[in-house]
C-alpha cells in the first residue's frame, strides 16, 4: 500500500497549493493555470492550451504578459520560488514537475487503480481499504471547485469527477462483497446524490436495500430513479434496472443477488 502522501498540491476540491507557509493565490486565473498545470504533469503545456484554458478561446490583448504575471504569482507562493518545481520552457510554455505522491489527484487515482486491482484478485477487504482512503482525498464533490471550466479543464475535470462516482461505486459493490449492506447503501446514495442519471448507483441501492431486507424499499427507490430519469432525460431508466428491481421485490435474500 502506498504510504501516506506529503501533498504539495491539492485539486480535489479548491485548487490549493500546500506549503505551511505562503498563501496560496485567490480562486482565479493563477488558480486556474496551476489546475491546467497539475492536470499534465512533467511536460510541456503550451500558452495556446493554457489561453483556452483561461480565456476560451478569446484571450484579451495582453494575454501573454498576464499569464506570466500569473505564472509569478504562483511562483511566490511555492517554497524557493518554484525552483525545479514550476518550469518555464523555451519554446514556449510551463510545465509542474510533481512525484506520484505530490498532488492529491494523483495519489487517488494511484489508490483507485490499486483497490480495483485488489477486487480482480479476489481481495475485497484490501480493495475497501484503498478505495476508502482514496475517496478521503475528496474536499467537495467537484475537483477544482469554484474554477470557472474552460479548455483543457473541461475535460479533465470532468474525469475526475466521474472516477470520483466510479470510486463510490465500486466501493459499494466491495461493501457487498463484504455482507455490509448497510455501509453498501449509505456508499450508493452519495453516488446517487451527487448523480442520478447513473444507473450503476441504483442498481446498488437496490440491492443494499435488498440484503437488508427492506423490500418496500427496493419498490421507493426505483421509483425514485424513475422520477430522475424521467426529469433529467425525459425517459424511464434503462430496462436492466427495471428488471433487477422486479427480481429483487419477490425473492429474500439468500446469498449474492
């Protein structure tokens, strides 16, 4: 298991850049080409991407002298000025040297990947440790929280977001695996809180409902997921959900559903 992380840098939440010390800049642009800077570690990011990423493909006159007045002012915030750390390129551009243990998104996708290779082998306990630890990582339910999501940051934050969801997920299905159906449930629904319009998560409501025996409620939360979908995508949920739900309201529990 990969030891507890020395974070410098955190995208789990607000942008923050974790010295002890100095402040980290105001949510804003230094904010928001640092989150474009951790998002492509250890390589170059050209000041074409990083415009798109602060002004949408509309960058005003003085584009360039701001973003290296915003460059310095992350700069100012880093230990020794960002030696080593925050690199200006020749040909144009920055890059953020980081360590896998450097920044919190990396760290968590390490742990998520780590919990999913431990449910492939058969391990669910170890798997619940690591994908318990990687969703600790999480300050809100949106990386970059208050950034305005232009460019690159679109998708890439978009992204962890939803592993973020699949972390939640799968840590549902591990609690399962575990006979902790009441830890599967409350898991599931901050899955389906924080998106409805995911069927996976209330496939898992259902059965935790299930396994706890709680039958009525299999019945309430499809209806729940109905209403969702209905409102969200003007449709029903998908047919497999359906199904599960009929199969689970007329058989007790007797082992995996």
């Amino acid at each position: 298991m990969m030891p507890e992380p020395r974070l410098a840098f955190r995208l789990l939440g607000p942008v923050e850049i974790c010295t002890g010390t100095a402040a980290p800049p105001r949510v804003g642009k230094p904010h928001a080409v640092l989150a474009a800077l951790l998002l492509r570690p250890n390589r170059a990011v050209s000041f074409d991407t990083l415009s798109e990423a602060l002004w949408d493909g509309e960058p005003p006159p003085s584009a360039l002298s701001n973003l290296r007045t915003y460059v310095h002012r992350l700069r100012r915030a880093l230990p020794g000025g960002g030696a080593g750390v925050l690199l200006s390129h020749p040909g144009g551009g920055y890059e953020i040297r980081l360590a896998p243990g450097d920044s919190d998104h990396l760290v968590f996708t390490h742990l998520v990947r780590r919990g999913r290779d431990l449910l492939a082998a058969a391990d669910p306990r170890g798997a619940a440790v690591a994908l318990r630890r990687a969703l600790e990582l999480w300050r809100a339910e949106h990386a970059a929280t208050g950034l305005d999501r232009r460019g690159l940051l679109v998708p890439e934050l978009a992204h962890l977001d939803i592993e973020r969801l699949r972390a939640l997920e799968d840590l549902a299905g591990t609690w399962l695996a575990l006979d902790e159906p009441r830890r599967a449930l409350d898991t599931a629904w901050q899955a389906v809180s924080a998106d409805p319009l995911r069927t996976r998560g209330w496939q898992l409501v259902l059965r935790a409902h299930h396994r706890l025996g709680e039958h009525g409620r299999v019945t309430e939360s499809y209806a729940m997921a109905r209403a969702a979908f209905r409102d969200g995508l003007g449709r029903d949920p998908d047919a497999e959900l359906a199904q599960l739900c009929e199969r689970l309201m007329y058989r007790p529990y007797a082992g995996a559903s």
